[in-house]
C-alpha cells in the first residue's frame, strides 16, 4: 500500500469532519492511504497577492517542511504532500513554485524556520487527493470498488475557484475541467452540467458581506436544479458551508422553498463503496442528505432487508 | 458636456508607484479590453467595474480608487488573472488596492465588533482567510 503525508488543515478538524473521514476510510480501500502529519499548523487559507510580504509565506513553507520529515517515517511514499481542502491545496502549491522560482524569497524564509531547526529544499510536491485519484489510482479501480452504485443521484459538480485557478496551481483545465466529472459517473451516477460549476461562491465575505453569498450561492444553486440535480458535489469545506447554510436561509427567507444537499466527493466514495454512513457526519449539514439517500434506496437498504 | 481636469504631478505618481510596487505589475500593461469585468462574477456588486478601476489607478485617480468598494467585494478567485490577454494579475492589483489601505492603519473589519454567536457559528476557514484579507 503506498502511503501519502496528508495535511488535513483546519476546517477538516470542526465543520467538515465528514469530509476528513470519509476520505481516509476510502484511502484505505484504494491502496492509497492518508497519513495525518503529526505535527501541522495552518496554511493561511488564502495566498498573499502582494509581491512583497514574506511574513504570510511563512506557514505554507513551514507545512511542507514538516511534510518533508513525516515522510520519512512513511512507506513506498513519494515526495508529495496530499491536501484535500482546495484553498489549502492552492495557497501550498502557489508558495511552492514561487520559492522555486525565487531562491531569495527561500533563504528569507528558511531563515525565519532555522529557530526551529526546520529547512525547506523545494523538493516537495503538493497534490489534491482529486489528483492521486485521478493520475495514481485511476478511475476504473475505483469503479471496481464500488459496490452501491449511486442510482438516482443527480450530481452537479461545483469546482469553486481554487481548484482550478491560478494557472501555476490548477488541477485541472481551468476552463474545462473533467476531475469531478469522471469520478462522479464512475461511482454510478448521472451527471448534470452546470455552465456555474466555478462561479465563486462569495468566499470569506460570508462573515461580514452575507448579502453577496446569499446572491452568488442562489445563482449557482439555481442553475443546477433548472437543469435537474438533485445534490451538488464539491471539494472545498468553505464552498460546502456557504452553498449549505446560505440555501437553509434561502428556504426561510424567500420563495427558493426546495434546497439541494452538498456532498464532498468523498463522503460520495464513501456511500458507494459501502462505508458506514455515521463516518459521513450528515448532522453537520444544513440540508440533511440522508432523507434524500433513504428515498433513493442508497443508504438503510440493509437494515430492512 | 462639462470637463473634469485631472492633476498628474508627485502624489499620483507616487500612488501608481506603491500599487506596482505592492502587485508587482505594470499597471500600464492594461489596454482595457474589459475582459476581466466581464468575466467578474461580482460586477454586479461593485460601483465601479474592476477595468474601471485599473484606468483610476493607470491616471494616479487615488481618492477614486480608495472610495470605491470594488477591491473589497473582490474575492480574489482570480477568474479576471487566468483570463486577461496582457497577463496581468488582475486579482494582484485589487490585492495591492486593499494592501494600500490597510498598510495605512486602517481595518476593513474589526474582529472586537463581530458577535460572539458569528464567531462560533462561522467555519474557521472563512474566518482566517477574511481576517488575512481585510486586517493589516
């Protein structure tokens, strides 16, 4: 089994923590195992656009140089750091290739990790888990593994933004992308096409502009339901929330009466290859998945055969 | 039709100065094709679109630029940097913008003032990454 250096960052340890398990239970079934670091620290969430502030590069830096030294301890891993949050995954790879490029920037840095006898070499890589899926794994392994195939689900993929932007930290085409896309169909279910799959959901401004969420998630939730979904899947904990709590508003407040669920892409691995639904945390969710799954026959089956 | 003149001497250049300085762009790369405005998935929110913000900054127009909201309903999704046929950083620039002001002792958003309930309610991703963005 090759073992990956996971670095789950903050979100995946309070609001998402469907996401995180769903993922290593996974993991485990397709020969890819997530191994937490045991020693990470936050990644700053958004990368710095300034050319000129180190002091927001320093926590990137310091992740993938503690990254580098729990591999150590791994077995047949590669020089990668697997992420499964998008911001995460971008903020990581932006400072990655920016010390690449800049050997300046690096020493400054390195100079500020020395204190705690930490160095960085540019010699690591950071990956999506979306990536080893798709580049390690391989869609058809996964699709052997699946053994409830998700009948009934409609699934509109909504990439976000950071998945597929900038151009040095895309996972995909930015424009085009087909990562969720494949993996959704090969668990079995129907896709449907959003043309909003990455119009950005409002981001952090949900703690002090909301008015701009509630208008951006009604969009983006709109635009897959006319075309027939009935859940949308997505990758980033904060695009979860948003599109989650913003719908449960949406239905209090206005006429948008019928909310769709978020899945993670994980927790629907996770259905499909016959997990135990408690490792999906649904009582986190705004909008509760598991009417929609025990209408479809997807979760329960068992226990009333 | 009435005309607005438009003062060009040290304060202006020094202001196009700083916002190049903080982006690392060439603010004059702009030929304001537009394309970033309409790609912006938030124009609809903004006073000014984010071209016409670029042409405020390209002429020094720093009272204009800071008064508008433009930089601070960016979310930085960076749809306008991928997309821009000059290669500019688009989002970089709206970065600088917001730097600018915050570099200048101001807050965008103080912590002390949201509500204890908000705190607990929101995701830690959402509070990180907005205090990174709106405190200096």
């Amino acid at each position: 089994m090759v073992q990956y250096s996971y670095f789950p960052g903050c979100n995946l340890k309070t609001n998402a923590k469907g996401f995180e398990e769903t993922a290593i239970a996974v993991s485990k079934k397709i020969n890819a195992e997530l191994v937490e670091m045991p020693i990470w620290n936050c990644c700053g969430t958004v990368h710095t656009l300034t050319s000129d502030n180190i002091m927001k590069r320093i926590a990137p830096i310091r992740v993938l140089s503690r990254s580098k030294k729990h591999i150590e301890t791994l077995k047949e891993s590669p020089n990668q750091v697997v992420t499964l949050c998008s911001m995460c995954n971008s903020t990581l790879r932006i400072v990655n290739n920016e010390v690449r490029k800049n050997q300046d920037t690096l020493d400054k840095i390195n100079y500020q990790l020395e204190e705690d006898e930490e160095v960085y070499e540019t010699d690591m890589e950071v990956k999506h888990f979306l990536e080893i899926l798709r580049d390690s794994v391989g869609y058809e392994k996964i699709s052997e593994k699946v053994v409830n195939p998700l009948e009934g689900l409609k699934i509109s993929p909504y990439y976000g933004c950071m998945l597929l932007h900038p151009e040095e930290a895309k996972i995909d085409d930015e424009e085009m992308p087909d990562v969720l896309e494949s993996l959704v169909e090969s668990l079995g279910a129907e896709l449907v096409m959003s043309p909003l799959f990455k119009f950005c959901c409002g981001s952090y401004h949900i703690v002090d502009q909301e008015y701009i969420v509630s208008s951006q998630v009604e969009k983006i939730v709109e635009a897959a339901k006319r075309r027939g979904a009935n859940a949308l899947v997505v990758a980033c904990p904060l695009c979860a929330y948003n599109i989650d709590q913003q719908q449960k508003a949406m239905a209090k407040n206005t006429v948008r009466k019928s909310p769709i669920p978020v899945f993670y892409f994980t927790q629907l691995m996770a259905i499909a290859m016959g997990e135990p639904v408690k490792i999906n945390h649904f009582k986190d969710h705004f909008i509760n998945p598991e009417p929609l799954l025990k209408d479809l026959g997807l979760i329960g089956r068992k226990k009333t055969k | 039709m009435s005309y607005e003149y438009l003062k060009f001497g040290k304060e202006e250049k020094d202001f196009i100065a700083k916002i190049e300085e903080i982006s690392g762009q060439n603010i004059y790369s702009c030929y304001q094709c537009g394309k970033c405005s309409a790609g912006c998935v938030f124009s609809d929110k903004m006073d000014r679109t984010v071209s016409q913000l670029i042409h405020l900054i390209q002429i020094g127009q720093k009272e204009k630029v800071l008064k508008s909201n433009t930089h601070w309903v960016c979310s930085s999704c960076l749809t306008c940097s991928v997309r821009c046929p000059r290669d500019i950083d688009v989002a970089a620039l709206m970065e600088a913008v917001r730097e600018y002001c915050l570099r200048e002792d101001y807050e965008k958003i103080i912590i002390s003032e949201i509500s204890k309930e908000a705190l607990d309610k929101l995701p830690n991703i959402a509070l990180v990454s907005n205090f990174r963005k709106k405190t200096g």
